[in-house]
C-alpha cells in the first residue's frame, strides 16, 4: 500500500460500514486516516485542509540551523588526545621497524654523496629538509632541549649504570658506547669542541701571509729583530683572533669575563683577550 490514495481509500471505505448514515462521515474519515498515518508515517504526512489539527502530531519538528557550539577543550585535553595519539603511532612503529631508534635512524637517513641515489620518497625528503632547515614551528634545537632535560636522560643514583655519568664532557669514550643520553650528548658536544679547538690552533700556529689581517703567527728566534717588536700590535693580534678562529675567540672570552647570577659581565673583555692573545 505505497499509494497514499490507495490508504485513504481504504479508510474511507471502513468507514462507511459503521458510519453509512452519520452526517459527520468526512470528519471521521479525516480522523481515522490521520491516525493510520501517524502508525505509518512513512507512508505519507497528509494536510488536512479542513481539520488542520487534527494530523499535527504526525508533522516533525522543522530542523535547527543553530550550529551546536563545540565545548572549549582545556590544554590538559588537547595534551592527553595528543598523547594517545603518540601512543598509536609508537605501537606502529614497534610493530612495523622494532624500536623508535631504528625509526628515526630511517627517518634521517640521507645519501652519503649528491651522486648517489636517494632512495626517499618525495614526502619523506620534504618533510626532513624542513625540519633541518628551520622551516617548522619546532626547531631541531627544541627537540635536542626536550631530550636534554627528559626525566629519563641520565641514569639515578641508585642505577647500576651510575657511572656513566662521570662519563660526560670526555674527550676519549665515543658517545655511542655511552647509554643514557645526557652524558653522551655531553661528551659528543666536548669531542667536537675538541676537534674545533685542535683545528683552530693549527690555523692560529700557521703563517698565513696572504690574510688581510696577518700578523706572524711563528717567528724564529734568530729572524727576530726589534722593528718586529715595535710593530707588535696587541690589538691586529686579537683581529686576526677573531678573524681566524671564532669558535676559540668567543671561548676564551667567555671564560675571561667575569659572571654575575650566571651571566656575562661585559666590562673587561677586551683587556682579558689582549692578555691572553700576548
């Protein structure tokens, strides 16, 4: 009975039998076929010019076009979905690579010369240079400071591994033989001030003529004669010090300015360096 015509038909003639001769026929038809709509709304939603109420019941509400206004979250929510959402990843990453190391290894895997071929997709390369470009919100120096100070950095005084951590700032125990982060970072850091310092030295130690601010770096014992000792200039040495060798000028300064609360004090420096060049 898809028809609506054919439902009201059928009322209309149920209605007949028991209501052949009563003047109000058309009421009760009208009735009786809004209350087989409202058993069978689907069916049909008929308007009823002449008892406009009589079927409104069946006629649903009309639709709200006020958007429901979505609660502020607080940062404590933001933080906790973003976490159980870390904690999905990490679960496919276990199942998928083994350990987070051997991931971010992958992740940060580059070819070793510009001939070689890159084996990346254009996703995963992308995605990489912009990290290490700095063209992220998040720096690389944000997240090697979130590791520095991880509460699970460094081993604890109880740890059977305490000793690591007179490990750190060494300059003769490679980092990867280092397991806790913090002191391997520390020595990591010291080996390649090490490696920067030992380099500069050999620059400061070597005669460099064609520098715009040479000054003789080794001077023979029997070449030296007194104009070389009157054109002794403190302040040309310390320009081709800073010139020369930034990494081992800014240390030195550093060190021979004195500190207040754990900052600089800018008084002196340049009488310290003069000192220290001579």
């Amino acid at each position: 009975m898809e028809n609506p015509s054919d439902l009201k038909i059928w009322v209309i003639a149920d209605c007949q039998t028991e209501y052949r001769n009563t003047e109000d026929r058309s009421m009760v038809e009208d009735l009786l076929f809004a209350e087989a709509c409202r058993k069978a709304p689907y069916l049909w939603n008929p308007p009823s010019c002449r008892y406009p109420f009589s079927s409104a019941f069946v006629i649903p509400p009309p639709p709200s076009n006020r958007r429901t206004r979505k609660l502020k979250r607080t940062e404590d929510e933001i933080l906790q979905e973003n976490l159980d959402n870390v904690a999905d990843a990490l679960r496919q990453i276990g199942s998928t690579f083994g350990s987070l190391g051997d991931f971010l290894m992958l992740v940060f895997w580059s070819r070793e010369k510009k001939t070689d071929t890159d084996h990346r997709q254009p996703g995963h390369r992308d995605t990489v240079a912009r990290l290490l470009s700095g063209r992220n919100n998040v720096k690389v120096a944000h997240i090697i400071d979130a590791i520095y100070n991880h509460r699970s950095v460094q081993p604890s005084w109880r740890s059977p591994r305490v000793n690591e951590r007179d490990s750190a700032f060494s300059l003769t125990i490679h980092p990867t033989s280092i397991n806790f982060a913090r002191p391997s970072m520390k020595a990591w850091a010291a080996q390649l001030c090490a490696v920067q310092a030992h380099r500069d030295i050999k620059t400061l130690t070597r005669n460099d003529p064609d520098h715009p601010e040479y000054a003789p770096a080794v001077l023979s014992l029997h070449d030296i004669t007194w104009s070389d000792v009157m054109n002794y200039s403190p302040e040309r040495t310390v320009a081709t010090f800073r010139a020369c060798t930034v990494f081992l000028y800014n240390f030195f300064e550093h060190v021979s300015v004195p500190h207040k609360d754990g900052k600089p004090v800018h008084g002196q420096a340049h009488t310290d360096i003069k000192r220290l060049a001579s």
